[in-house]
C-alpha cells in the first residue's frame, strides 16, 4: 500500500478505537500529539525503505533510509513481523515518558495511538500480493486471500479507487461524528 492510503488507514483505525473505547478526558495537546503519533506510527513499517514518507521530512532522512534498509533486513521483514511489532511496542512505551511530561501528555494514549497506526499498516499490507513475514526470520509470508492473485497490488487500481477512498470516508466521516456527538448527545 501507498503511504496515503497507510495514514488513512491509521486514521480509521484511530477513529475506531475512539468510538470502540470512548473518548478520554485528554488535553488538547494529547490530542494533537496522539494523532502525530498515529500518522507517524502508521508510516513506521516502512522504514526500511528510504522512500519512506517519514525519511522525507529530516534532512538526510534517504541516507538514513538507505541504511536502515540493510539494519532491519531489507524491506517487509522485521517491521513486518510479531517480533518487530512487539520491540515497537516495548521501545515506545520506554521512550515515550521520557520525550513527554506526563502533567501534559498522556504518554499512554500516544502509545495505544501510534500502535494503533503500526497494526493498520500491517493489517493494510496482509491484503497485497507481497503479503507479510509474520513469523520473521522464518522466509514465510502471509496474506489474505490465501490466494495471492486476488490480493491487492501496491498503487494500483483497486488500492487508489476503492481501498483509499473506504478510508478516507470512514477517517472524515467518524471525526465528524465523534465531533458532532460529543456536543449533542
């Protein structure tokens, strides 16, 4: 999948777990942050890749891209898999508290926010035709359908005219519903 259709997917995500979870007393500035987070973590993947939307935005950011590609295997291995997806998770919750103060930021909502982000872009590429490593180092990827001529190809049709507008429908339209109830129900 295409980095747009990653970040609408995280989104939708968000949204959903908002409406699943409810909808916290949080300060304005976790609100912010989590949704950055969200965007950043359902970027985070692919950062084995140096085209990555997020090598974009720090100077050297292809350099570093490039060198993070041989570091974690090449592309859709270790932040593809469990594996990858649990040091995430454990790197984050020991990072974050030290990059916020807690009187301000809710350093577990950004945590749930941007792991919610890494699984919709893993649950995303489990529909393409390249499928995951789930099981990282093991060679064997995973998709669904099981049958790989009926999954997704990357920036293709189906992705930029079905999968991505979905997203974006279900990411406006639950922000505006979480917006509107919050003020008449």
């Amino acid at each position: 999948m295409t980095s747009k259709t990653h970040e609408a997917g995280g989104v939708a995500g968000l949204m959903i777990g908002m409406l699943y979870l409810g909808i916290p007393k949080i300060s304005a500035i976790t609100i912010i942050v989590a949704l950055v987070a969200n965007l950043v973590g359902s970027l985070m993947p692919d950062i084995d890749q140096n085209q990555n939307r997020l090598w974009d935005m720090i100077p050297g950011g292809n350099t570093i891209g490039k060198v993070a590609k041989k570091v974690f295997w090449g592309h859709r291995s270790l932040s593809h898999s469990i594996i990858g997806t649990m040091l995430v998770y454990f790197g984050l919750k020991w990072l974050l508290p030290k990059l916020f103060n807690h009187d301000f930021i809710d350093t577990n909502i950004i945590l749930i926010s941007a792991m919610i982000g890494f699984v919709s872009h893993l649950c995303l590429d489990f529909l393409t035709q390249e499928g995951l490593p789930l099981f990282f180092p093991l060679k064997w990827k995973f998709g669904f359908p099981p049958f790989k001529k009926l999954r997704i190809r990357t920036g293709r049709f189906v992705e930029n005219w079905v999968v991505f507008p979905i997203l974006l429908v279900i990411s406006v339209g639950l922000i505006i519903y979480l917006a509107v109830s919050k003020y008449f129900v």
